[in-house]
C-alpha cells in the first residue's frame, strides 16, 4: 500500500485524519490568502508563522497517524 492509498483510505475511515487534513488544507488557503498581498502588515505577518507553525504541526499529525496504522497492520 503506497502513501497516497493510506491517505486515501484514512480519509474515509479515521476521523482524526479526516480533521487534521481538513485542518491543513484551511492552513494553506489562509496561507494562500496572506502570500497574495504585496504588503503585509505586523499581524499578517505574526499570522502567517502561526498559519505555517500550525500546518506543519498537522502534517506531522497525519504523518504519525499513517505510521500508525502501518505498524497495526
């Protein structure tokens, strides 16, 4: 089973993937969002290193959780 079929099927079985996916993709579309200003203000700026701070937290999330359910298997 590759990285792309896990993701897949924890998407559909594991609510905890689910929401930290979920979560993740609402990180990068803020972060889309702020890249997209040609000025940013002091609190986009404290923003957009909590934004990244944040996905990388729930990519690693999602990464042990994959590992997880690799070694229950």
């Amino acid at each position: 089973m590759d990285e792309q079929e896990i993701k897949e099927l924890l998407l559909r079985e594991n609510a905890e993937f689910r929401k930290a996916h979920d979560d993740h993709g609402d990180c990068e579309r803020a972060l889309e969002t702020i890249r997209g200003k040609t000025h940013l203000s002091v609190a986009e700026i404290d923003e957009e290193r909590e934004l990244k701070k944040k996905k990388l937290a729930l990519k690693d999330r999602m990464y042990r959780l994959m590992s997880d359910h690799l070694r229950a298997r």
